[in-house]
C-alpha cells in the first residue's frame, strides 16, 4: 500500500512489521512505484478526488512577492530607477526588514522565496485522507 494511503489507515495496518516489507531491485521498485501512480490516478478519476489536491491551497506571500521584486530591482537596475521609485522600493525592503537594508540584505531577499509552503488550513485533507475517509463512510 503506498505511503500516501497507509499513513490514513488504522494502526494495525500502518505496523512496518517485516512481512509487510517486500525487497525490489532497482528496475521492479520503479515498476511499482510507475503502477502505483497508474492506480492512484485511477483511484483519483473514479472517485473525483485530484491527486494534487492539497497543492490547490498554497499561498503565494504577496508580501515576500513585492519584496523579492524590489530587492531584484535595487540591485540590478538601481542606476536606471528614478530617485522617487527608488524610495519606494526601499520603504518596501525597509518595512519588512524593519531596518534599512544593507546591500547584503538586497542580494539575500532578491533569492527568497515567495510560495509559502503553509496552506489556508491544516485541516485540509490531501489526496489519501479524503479517498479513505470518502470510503470508510461508503462502507459504514
């Protein structure tokens, strides 16, 4: 059973006991793991259920967006930017710093990520809870 399924089920049959280990070479675990993934999107369709469900609810930092942004613009067309869009993009750096930014600062924040891997709620269900939950009330 995939792990994405297995960690939804009961304790009894998430038990890594040794009779519910199968060793594959190389070659039979990439078999497996392409048959998995057939069976999973089977399992996807029959039921409505995306595969990528949870990744619908990630959040994109619209503050660390405009931050990145700024850092890049400082420091690679601060000679080109006009003195007052140039203030603005510091007050930007500078609210979220906290402080002024040092040049160090404007490289660093000019790499930082803008996909924050929180999502609008941690109840949120991924691909596996909501297939088992959706059955085991099918079957109750």
């Amino acid at each position: 059973i995939p792990k994405e399924y297995r960690k939804h089920l009961p304790p009894e049959y998430k038990d890594r006991l040794s009779h519910d280990i199968v060793l594959l070479c190389v070659q039979c675990h990439c078999s497996s793991n392409i048959f998995d993934n057939v069976i999973r999107d089977q399992l996807a369709t029959e039921y409505n259920i995306p595969v990528n469900y949870k990744n619908q609810f990630k959040v994109q930092n619209k503050t660390k967006g405009a931050v990145r942004a700024a850092a890049k613009a400082l420091t690679s067309t601060n000679h080109t930017i006009p003195a007052a869009r140039r203030e603005e993009l510091l007050q930007t750096v500078t609210e979220y710093l906290g402080r002024p930014p040092s040049p160090e600062d404007l490289v660093e924040l000019k790499f930082m990520e803008t996909i924050d891997t929180e999502y609008r709620g941690d109840d949120i269900p991924d691909h596996g809870g909501r297939l088992l939950g959706g059955l085991s009330r099918k079957i109750e």
